[in-house]
C-alpha cells in the first residue's frame, strides 16, 4: 500500500519539472517562440454586463436577435474565428471570479482598434446586456475547427431565413 504513492510520485515528477520550466535557458537567452507557427489572436469572454435585465424585459428579443446577427456576420466576414455561449457541463455554474462568464469570442484580427470597433457595433454589448473582457490567446497560427466552412454555410443560411422572417 505505502508503494502507491511513490508510484504517483514517480509518475508525477517529470509533469512537475515541465510546469517549473523556465522561459530562459541555461544560457541565460530568453526563449522565443517560433515566429512562423504562433500567432497572437483577441480572445474575449462575454460576461452578464449592468444591464442583463434588459435581455428579459420587453424588446429584449430584439437586443438578442441583433446580437447573434451581429455574431454571424462576423464569422462570415472573417472578423470571428468563432463565438458561443457557455452552458454548464455539470449543471453547476462554473466558479468563475466576476460577473457570470456567459459566452467566447475569438477575433481574426491582429490589430484592437478592429475588435473594438466590432464591439462598438453589437447590440447587447451596446444595450450592457453583456461586457467583454478582452485578453490576447498566443495559439497556433491558422487556428480554426474542423466544420468550420459548413457552419459558415448553415450561419448564412439561417441569416436568410431570419430576415425573410421579418
């Protein structure tokens, strides 16, 4: 029994020297990233914003409406890599410091005068239904997801229905 946890102890030594790795190599340079493989993306986390109520009272459907148009054509332009909403898995909100996390946004562009000004044209962003927090994601360069071509494709077509609704 007493041999179980120096075999999880043997076992986990070797992840615990990866976690402490230091950036900086013996030689004291810094550690570089390979140029050609990473990239720096806009990263944002949509949160319950000051004004969550209105998304309940009357013409919220609008404000929602209007957000997920506004979402859509972002994928489809380009500006969005992807965006969604967060449900629990377990049922439990997720422990999350500050207002509840509520949905992600991953933004093309290289320059934050462009995600902020996609910002500045969403309606619930604009109504404080939701605020972003926005952070930078250093990920591979080409980041996408399998299917992402037929969910562009589904998004157009449910934009069209939605405004032949209309």
């Amino acid at each position: 029994m007493r041999s179980v946890p120096l075999l999880l102890l043997a076992l986990c030594l070797p992840l615990l020297s990866c976690a402490t790795r230091s950036d900086t190599p013996n030689n004291g340079e810094a550690y570089a990233r390979p140029k050609a493989q990473w990239r720096e993306y806009y990263f944002g986390l949509l949160r319950t914003g000051p004004d969550f109520a209105k998304a309940k009272a009357e013409g919220g459907k609008a404000i929602q409406d209007g957000h997920r148009t506004h979402v859509a054509e972002g994928i489809q332009s380009g500006a969005l890599i992807m965006a969604g909403a967060f449900e629990s898995v377990s049922g439990k909100e997720t422990p999350v410091p500050g207002p509840k996390v509520r949905g992600v946004l991953i933004f093309s562009t290289y320059d934050l005068g462009d995600v902020n000004e996609w910002v500045a044209e969403d309606p619930a962003l604009e109504a404080g239904v939701f605020k972003l927090e926005i952070f930078t994601l250093v990920a591979p360069r080409g980041l996408t997801f399998k299917g992402r071509e037929a969910l562009i494709q589904e998004i157009i077509q449910d934009s069209k229905d939605t405004q032949g609704r209309k």
